[in-house]
C-alpha cells in the first residue's frame, strides 16, 4: 500500500531532527523542527515510508501564510516516486483546499514540479519566487567564528534589535513582511544590528527568519565598507550557535558580490550537488478566483 509517513509524535519529530542536524540536503527542515517560543503547529511527512526520500514540513502560524518546505535527502531523483509524494501530501494535509495563499521552499528542480502542481491540479496562480543559494557553517566552522572578536570603527557600537526598530526594518526589506510579523520576529528570535553612537540609529541589521535561515541583512548606503555587514552576520552567527543552531544563510542569486563574498568566506560552506551550487527556491501561490 502506498503511503506517506507522517511524524506526528514528539518522539518521532526528535527522531528526525537529530536525524537531519549533519547534512545540508535537510538543513531548512532540521531548522523548521526546531523548538520555537511562540504559538504554530508543524506537520511533518516522509515518502517512501519505510527509505524516506522526500521530505515535506507544514509550518502553520498566526498571521501568515502556510510555509512548505519540501526536501530530497541525498542526490537520487525519481520524478515519478516525487511526484506521488507531493499527491499524497496534498490529499493527506488537504492545505491546498483550504488555504487561498502558501508558500513553498524546495530545489530548484524540485520547486518545478511542485508549480506544476499546484497550478494545474489545484487552481491556484503563481506569487513572488525568489531563487537563492544556501550557505551553512560546518562544525569546524561553527567553531572557529565563535572565537571571533570584531572591532567596530569609532563611533559604532554592536546592540539588539527593539520592537520599534520594526519599521524601519520593513522599509528596506525585500520580502515586505507585515510589521507586526517583523516584530515578533524581533521578540522571539535572534538578531544582530549596530547602531551609531551619537544617534542610536540603526545602521546595520540582520535577522532570522520563521524557517531558521539568516535573513534581511541591511547596511545604510552611507555606512558600506566598513565592515559593519560581516559584523552583524558574525554576531547573529554566534548568537544561533549559543542556541544549539546550525547558522545558514539564503543568499539571492542577483547580489553576485555577496555570493562571491560568501564562498570565499572562511566562515561559510555552500550547498552543492555534484559540485554544482545548489538552486533554492522560495515561490508563493495564491488560489484563483
């Protein structure tokens, strides 16, 4: 009989999260599991049952849409065997029925069938998508940015992120999330930012997101090459890792000069089939009317 397995016990959960804690191929579901302090449901599935190649992640939250992660553990890739995953999550979870948005994180390849999917046989319209490369820290490289000390020029100095910081967050924030999300992000979950001195301003910032990957990093034109944008990574890195994190960053594929930065960073590892950066997609879908 064909099944999909669902993890719905917290012993199973914990099962699978120290099961995907040391390879990338499941890094952002191993983040996903991970104990959150404020208020969602996670619903997690495997397919095939018993040799679980394909991972899907229901993330469910106030005030926002319904986050999927969907992952391939290891490099062998069956249309076919996907695609009767992704069917039976669909009837299984029915969160394509009942919700009229949702977003979908997967590879590249994977995010292609899924689309697919989720327009042809479900009605719904494709949203924002945004591609990235994914960069984590291996546990060499965990260790050796927690022995980091920045100095900062004169008249900086390294803080936290406020709950009226919210605003000018989404000012310059690409994916333009609600403030309220914003600050319950900044309440609930780790940041980094440097402020001016003299002034208390926030010139440089990052957070992290619901999915656990470091996010919506921003330097104040003004204020580049300094220095400052490797300060409040680092920092935010640190802080993540005193939490028993694994630190991972989702980088655009447009800022060329920040993946050039990153993989030649000693600091960071990227994620790679073959040799080949691995594509990770980001796509939202919105049921037609």
């Amino acid at each position: 009989m064909i099944m999909l397995k669902e993890h719905s016990t917290p012993q199973e959960k914990q099962k699978a999260f120290e099961m995907s804690q040391n390879t990338p191929d499941l890094l952002l579901i191993h983040a996903a599991l991970f104990p959150a302090p404020y208020e969602r449901q996670v619903k997690l599935f495997a397919y095939p049952f018993s040799t679980p190649t394909y991972w899907f992640l229901l993330n469910i939250q106030k005030n926002t849409a319904p986050f999927v992660v969907v992952a391939q553990d290891g490099d062998s890739y069956d249309k076919n065997t996907f695609l009767t995953a992704l069917k039976l999550f669909s009837v299984k979870t029915r969160i394509l029925e009942s919700e009229e948005q949702i977003e979908f994180g997967a590879e590249a390849h994977l995010m292609h069938e899924i689309a697919k999917f989720v327009m042809q046989e479900e009605g719904h319209r494709p949203g924002i998508r945004h591609e990235h490369h994914v960069f984590y820290m291996t546990p060499d490289q965990m260790a050796r940015v927690q022995k980091v000390e920045c100095s900062l020029p004169y008249g900086f100095e390294e803080s936290n992120l406020k709950l009226e910081d919210a605003e000018e967050v989404f000012i310059h924030s690409e994916c333009k999330q609600p403030v309220e999300l914003i600050r319950q992000r900044i309440e609930y979950l780790p940041s980094s930012c440097i402020r001016q001195s003299s002034t208390g301003v926030v010139v440089s910032r990052e957070l992290r997101s619901f999915s656990g990957a470091m996010v919506d990093q921003y330097t104040m034109p003004e204020h580049r090459r300094q220095g400052l944008g490797q300060a409040v990574e680092i920092s935010l890195a640190q802080k993540i890792i005193s939490l028993d994190g694994t630190p991972f960053k989702l980088v655009p594929t447009f800022l060329t000069s920040i993946l050039l930065s990153s993989q030649e960073s000693p600091f960071w590892s990227m994620w790679s089939r073959n040799t080949f950066p691995v594509p990770y997609v980001l796509q939202a879908f919105r049921k037609s009317l």
